[in-house]
C-alpha cells in the first residue's frame, strides 16, 4: 500500500459514500449538495491516477454547472424544504438490481485485477491532451460541438412558455 | 505505482448506486441525479483504465472521459428543460404519474393536436 492507494481508498470511500446519501436522503437538496461531494472525490481521484486536466473539467462542469443546473430545477419545481416522504417508489428490487449490478461489476473487476500494481503513466495535461484531441479525435470532438448546438436549441425550445398551452391558457 | 483495482471497484459500486438510485426515486430531479452517479462512474472506469492499459494512442481514455462530460451537460440540460416543461403541465415531477400515451388532462383543452409523450403538442 502506498501513500497513492490510500488516497484512493479514502476518496473512493468518499464518493461511494455520498453517492449513497444522494439515492437515500430525503431531502432534495441535500441530495444536490452530496452530489457535489461525490463529484468532488471523483475529481479528486481524477487527480491521483494522473488526469489533470479530467479533473478540473469535472470540477468546472460538473460541480460548477451540472450541479447547479440541478438545484436551479430542485428550486423551479418548488421542492419543499425539509423532509419529504414521496420520493421513493418501494426499494426492494431496486436494490436488488442495483446490487446485483454493482457488487457483479466489483466481483468480475476484482478478478480480472487483483492485487496487480502499475506505473502511472505521464501526466494528462491540457498540452497532452490537446495534441491528442486535435490530432486524433478531431472529428468527434466537431461532432460533439455540433451535439452542444442542438442540445442548446433544443432546451430552448422546449422551454418557450407557449407550448403545450392552449389559447385559452395563454390568455389566463 | 497504484493498484488499479480500488479504483475499478470504486466505479463498480457508484454505478450499483446510480442505477439503484433510478430505478428506486420517482422525483424526476433526484432522477437525474443518479444518471449522473452512473455517468460518473463510466467516467472513472474509463480514466483508470486509462492508467492500466497501455494503448497505442496515449491517453485516449482520458480524452474520452472529457467527450462523455461534454454529452453530460448536453443531457441534462435537455433533460431539466423537459423536468420543467413537465412541472407546468402537471403541477408534479413524480415519474410514475405520467401517463406515456395520452395528453394530460388539461382543464379547457380540447384542439385535437396530437401530444408527444410528454404531454407537448408537436407539429404546431
């Protein structure tokens, strides 16, 4: 065990841990705020296997904008502050199936990696992975700002007040 | 030198916990949220993996996570416009009440517009 893995197994620990907040609490923007804890030791672990660059990104986007989008929409649908007691369907073959999922994936990763060791690799700045993005994936990171453009348009126009109202609706 | 499997397992479990968490909440926020645990947890296997494997383009994983980050924003903002969109025509985000082949009953519309599934009139 190296300073490295424990800084894994604390952030790892970390994340799961808030990520089990986020699906369990009963306070809707509690749930946003432990999002943004787990989101943060992801970026964290980001960090010690080596992904600069991955990690501020995280940190930008998902932390800074993801999250707040998120609690915007908690606010926008009037979500009671405090407990509430309805946001739950019945939890038993959700946990089955999640469970199944996540403890099957640890299972077979387990096995495939066991206790191996390996180097880390040479920092992914934003030069690296600049000259990586424009050198080879060019094409898909067009297509994804193509993506961006259509998502944006997209949001947009479900948002215009006036769809799905009748006239008479619009008239109130 | 790490051991790549803490944080496989990592991803592992917070994939478990975002799919628990979509199939067990039925606020359509809080369902988002897990998407974004599960997103999250592709993310992390994907840079990890990245450490591990050495592949010929270097740091492909890495560039990989950053195009899922950017389809993430993309989905959520899309998919907050619908939450919202849906919280006007129904006064609730509570997934299992909506209805998946008819327009919501609103009060005083009667056009014959086809609705979409969420309740919008499309072709208008």
């Amino acid at each position: 065990m190296t300073g490295a893995d424990l800084l894994l197994l604390a952030l790892g620990a970390v994340a799961v841990g808030a990520g089990l907040l986020v699906v369990t609490t009963r306070h809707l923007v509690r749930a946003g705020l432990y999002l943004v804890v787990c989101l943060a030791a992801v970026a964290g672990l980001y960090l010690v296997l080596t992904a600069e660059l991955v990690a501020w990104v995280q940190v930008l986007i998902y932390v800074g904008a993801v999250v707040v989008l998120l609690l915007f929409a908690v606010m926008l649908t009037r979500a009671p502050i405090g407990a509430s007691d309805d946001l739950d369907r019945p939890g038993w073959p959700a946990a089955l199936v999640g469970g199944g999922a996540g403890l099957g994936l640890a299972v077979l990763l387990v096995d495939a990696f066991r206790w191996s060791t390996v180097e880390l690799p040479e920092a992914g700045t934003a030069e690296r992975l600049g000259a990586i993005v424009f050198g080879s994936w060019v094409l898909p990171f067009e297509l994804l700002s193509v993506l961006l453009l259509a998502a944006l348009i997209g949001a947009i126009v479900l948002s215009r007040p006036e769809i799905g109202a009748s006239p008479e609706e619009e008239r109130r | 030198m790490i051991r790549p499997v803490i944080p496989y397992v990592t991803a592992a479990l917070l994939f478990g916990v975002g799919v628990y968490g979509v199939l067990r909440r039925r606020n359509a926020v809080l369902l988002l949220m897990s998407v974004e645990l599960m997103l999250n947890a592709v993310n992390l296997l994907l840079v990890t993996s990245d450490t591990t494997v050495r592949a010929v383009l270097p740091q492909t994983g890495q560039v990989f996570t950053l195009f899922v980050i950017v389809i993430a924003a993309a989905e959520v903002g899309v998919g907050l416009a619908i939450v919202l969109h849906l919280y006007r025509l129904r006064a609730s985000v509570a997934l299992d009440g909506v209805p998946l082949t008819d327009a919501p009953p609103l009060d005083g519309a009667t056009d014959a517009t086809p609705a979409g599934p969420l309740g919008e009139r499309v072709g208008r």
